[in-house]
C-alpha cells in the first residue's frame, strides 16, 4: 500500500476563524475571550502534534496557506499509518 499525501484543500482561515469567534460569543464569551480560546486551542493541539507538524499549525493560525509537502518525507511518521490500514 502508497502513503500518498494528499493536495492541501484551501482553506479561508479568516471565515473559519470568524465562523469559530461567532459561535463562541453566541455561547456567552467576549470576542477577547473567544480568540482566547481559539489561541489556547491552537497551542493545546500543538503540543499534542509531532514536531514536524507544529509549523503548518503555525502558519494555518497565521492565515498562510500551510506547506504540507514536507511532511510526505517523513516515512517514519506517516509511513507507520499504514500498518492502520492494513499496509505493510
């Protein structure tokens, strides 16, 4: 079985954002602490990622499109995800 990378799907960092912000202020919060929140997300799913993914979490919260193409080199990594697939 290939591990193939897929093309990055385009994202409008500005609308999920917005998206994110509205539903956190219809719950109650401010918009402070609505992108609070999502700045304390962000950092909490960095620190749960492998290193190599942490600069394309940084740069989708930077509004820039992420490189992902780096991270196909990474055989060890992804490459251990397709013994979950049956792959050897």
């Amino acid at each position: 079985m290939q591990v193939r990378v897929l093309s990055p799907v385009s994202f409008s960092l500005p609308i999920l954002i917005n998206e994110l912000t509205s539903r956190l202020m219809a719950i109650g919060l401010s918009e402070e602490m609505a992108n609070k929140a999502i700045a304390t997300a962000a950092d909490f799913a960095k620190s749960k990622l492998p290193e190599p993914f942490h600069s394309a979490l940084d740069d989708f919260m930077a509004g820039n499109t992420p490189d992902l193409g780096g991270l196909a080199s990474l055989g060890g990594l992804l490459g251990g995800l397709k013994g979950l697939f049956g792959g050897k």
